[in-house]
C-alpha cells in the first residue's frame, strides 16, 4: 500500500498517542469536536505518514483472513485511500469495496479503481449495503463515544462467516514519544505527548482501549479471535507524523496549558535536527470471524 500523492492512510493516529478518526469531542469530554480533524492542512501528511508506518501491518492482518477475489468489503473511517485501494486489488473486479468516511477529502477525486468511496457517520448510519465478508476499521474506534455499540453494528453487517479487523491505539500501553530518554530533547517530547494525551482524552478518547478489542469482539459473538501490536522504535515517518501532529495541534496544547510556544518551538526544530528516535502508540490489531452454520 503506498501512499498516492500527498494523502493517505487510515483514518486515525496512533502516532503521537492516540488516532485520527471521524472524531468525536467534549468540553471536558465529546462536544468539542475532533482534535486531529481531516480538514485541517497537516492532516495530509499525517494520513501519508501513519500509511508508510502502518499499512505493512495492516496488509498481513488483511491477507491473514484471506481476503480473496469476489469478497465484498467495506473500510470504516478511511481517511486515505491506501487501504481501500489494497482491498480493491485483492478482491478484483468479482468483488466491491466500499469506503466510508465523514471527510473524504484526502480519498483523491476520483477515488482509486474499484472503490466507493462514500460519506457516512458509522456512529448514526446505516451499513452501506453488505452484508460483507471483511469490515475493516484502523484508528476510529477509540475514539467514538459509542465505540462498543458501533462494533456491535459492525458486527451486524457481516455475512455468517465474515470477518472484522479492527486496528486501535493504546497509548497507556506504551505513552512515550522516545523511549530511550536519553537528554532534555527527549524528556520535552515525552512532556509534549503526554499533553496531546490530555487533549485526546479530554475529547473524548480512550487511551486504553487497543487491549479491549479482543475480550470486545468476543462479547459481540466472534470467533477465532487473535490480535497482536506493533509500533516503530524509530523511523523516519514517526518523525514526519510527530511534527504534523504538533503544528495540528499547537492552538490547542498552548491555549490549555501544555506546552508554552517557546517549548513547541523547540521541540519542532529538535524534530528538523533529525537527531531524536521517535515511536508511537502501538497499534493493536484483533480479528474476529462471525459465526457461521458450520460452527454448530
């Protein structure tokens, strides 16, 4: 899956401790709107960053539960278009992928052959169509305010025997920016995460809930359930997301306290210098089968 042009990936951002979503938000909680919304100029490059970090991933989870020609396929919150290009590949002119988001600017226009790409709000609307062998979803659950009842409905639209694959953050799991902090440089990003941690939670996300997915999937009646995590120890793109994040949401973190401009400053030309081992929030990927007639 390489990102085409200057936008893709999934719809969330594990990157910098939490995921970029159709989001949710809270004055204290979910009213105050998405943190890392898609229409925001640096969303572009986050999307292409979180798509060289993670789309690997994603495409062994994928192809683990066979994705094969004539599936019908539905990608939740994409985001981008690399995923749902993958799937369209996979499943060939004999299958569908439909490709939902509340944003659809960075799906390119039109969107990549063989997918659908659709507006939709997964927390209010109807499937779009289906049933479907595989629903895919990276980096949205966490953080709807209904994320239990929207897998339930995910689970709806499957055929008997269909897969979902849900890929989520967990950054209580793993909170640090450098996990290796070794001087100021890193002890200021770890405090610069920790506040854009403060900022995704005071809207609304869960920053544990990437090791709920399986007991989750489960209680909604799933089988064959196997998850794992994965997160870079350093790469170049978790520095491009790092700094994309930031500009995102320097307003935010100094208006409520975080950081002061002078430390975001610092910060952003430390990212220039190259000199820092970046990482992210592992991303817990879980896949769960519904039952079907053969299962008793």
């Amino acid at each position: 899956m390489t990102a085409p042009g200057p936008a893709a990936g999934g719809a969330p951002d594990p990157g910098t401790g939490g995921a970029p979503g159709p989001g949710t938000g809270g004055t204290t909680g979910p009213d105050r709107g998405y943190l890392l919304d898609n229409r925001q100029v640096e969303a572009g490059t986050r999307l292409a960053a979180i798509a060289e970090l993670f789309d690997p991933v994603t495409a062994r989870h994928l192809d683990g539960v066979g994705a094969a020609p004539g599936w019908h396929c539905w990608e939740v919150g994409a985001g981008g278009p690399t995923v749902s290009a993958w799937l369209a590949d996979r499943v060939g002119p004999a299958g569908s992928v439909v490709a939902t988001d509340l944003d659809l600017s960075w799906m390119g226009d039109p969107p990549p052959a063989g997918v659908t790409a659709l507006v939709h709000d997964v927390t209010t609307d109807p499937a779009p169509g289906g049933p479907f062998d595989l629903i895919h979803a990276r980096l949205v659950l966490v953080h709807l305010p209904r994320r239990v009842e929207v897998l339930a409905s995910l689970v709806g639209a499957l055929w008997p025997g269909g897969w979902l694959v849900l890929e989520d953050a967990d950054p209580a799991l793993q909170p640090l920016a450098c996990i290796d902090e070794r001087g100021p440089d890193e002890a200021l990003a770890n405090r610069i995460r920790a506040g854009f941690r403060s900022l995704l939670a005071d809207r609304g996300a869960d920053l544990a809930f990437g090791r709920t997915l399986p007991n989750l999937m489960r209680d909604a009646g799933l089988v064959d359930v196997a998850a794992d995590a994965y997160f870079p120890v350093t790469d170049p793109a978790s520095t491009v997301l790092e700094r994309a994040t930031v500009e995102q949401t320097r307003a935010s973190m100094i208006e409520a306290g975080l950081a002061t401009a002078e430390e975001i400053d610092r910060h952003l030309a430390n990212l220039e210098a190259g000199r820092m081992d970046l990482t992210t929030a592992p991303l817990v990927s879980v896949r769960g089968r519904r039952p079907d007639i053969a299962d008793g």
